[in-house]
C-alpha cells in the first residue's frame, strides 16, 4: 500500500521492474504463506490441469459440431 501510495503523491516514472518486482514479493508472500498451511492449501498437480484442459476441450469440439 505504501508503495502505491508513493506513486501517487511523488513524481516518478513508472517502468515495468515495478511490476515484476511487486510480483516477486506476491509470490514470496504466497509460497510463504503456502508452506506454513500445506495441509489446508491443495494446489492441483500439472497432469490434473492438463486432464482439465483436455475435457474442456474435448467438450468444446463436441459443442461445435452439433
């Protein structure tokens, strides 16, 4: 916030590493906050969103051709 905040009361200029950076710290603060409740967080595998991705896309292609 207080970042934000500098933005708008003092003149800077604005270049994307700001933006990669303020995701740097996000993804700090989840894998932090991820790891301390491993338990209660289940993050689906990559062959779950690949077998997701697949029905969708099989359901699509069935849409389309009726």
């Amino acid at each position: 916030m207080t970042i934000v905040l500098s933005f708008m009361f003092f003149a800077k200029p604005f270049t994307f590493q700001y933006v990669w950076s303020g995701l740097l710290v996000v993804l700090g603060i989840f894998l932090n906050v991820y790891s301390k409740n491993m338990d209660k967080i289940r993050l689906p595998s990559v062959y779950d969103l690949i077998n997701k991705a697949m029905e969708v896309r099989k359901s699509r292609t069935l849409a389309q051709t009726v």
